[in-house]
C-alpha cells in the first residue's frame, strides 16, 4: 500500500492505517462469520428440503440446475452442498430414489 500524506510527520499516518487495519480485520472476521453461519443454513435447508424435492421429482427430467434454481443456489455451489450434507452426489442420489421405486413396484 502507498500512502501520501501531507503531514509532516509521518506518525499521523501510520496510527491511522493502524486503526484503519483493525476495523477492516474486525469486519472481515465477523464477515467470515456470517458467511459460515449462512453457509450452515444454506446445508441444512438443502439436506432436508433438496432430498424431499429429488424425491418428488425423480420421475421427471430433473437437473441439478433445476435443484439450484429451487435453493437460489449455483449449480456448482449446489452440487458441493448436496454431497457434503447428504454424503452422496446429485446423481447417485437421484439414482437410489428411482431404484427404491422401482424396488417397491416389483
């Protein structure tokens, strides 16, 4: 970082970067914060409502695009979700719900 100043002593300056530096450390703290606690929701929303919603729609054409749109999330940040809270991927899960129908239609 540059910094100009015209003070002629230069200590002016550096206190306040110094604080400046804290507050935006502060920020960013609290921001990965809700960021997590975001995420967290984002997991369990997903882990109960995306199951429920591949179970009622296995039938149909259903995308991994169309459970993200569904969540408000992005394809890729859906897929990462989806197998960190229900340990299988989009697919595989899709697969086992149309398997399990199947299995009870025989």
């Amino acid at each position: 970082m540059i910094l100009l100043t015209g003070y002629a002593k230069f200590e002016y300056a550096r206190k306040a970067v110094s604080v400046g530096q804290k507050e935006i450390h502060s920020y960013l703290i609290e921001f990965s914060r809700e960021m997590k606690l975001r995420d967290e929701g984002k997991k369990a929303n997903l882990s109960g409502g995306g199951h429920n919603y591949m179970k009622s729609h296995y039938m149909e054409n259903v995308s991994l695009e169309d459970v993200a749109c569904h969540f408000m999330l992005t394809a890729s940040y859906c897929s990462r979700l989806i197998k960190e809270s229900m340990g299988s991927n989009f697919t595989q899960i899709l697969i086992e719900e149309r398997m399990k129908e199947l299995e009870g239609k025989v």
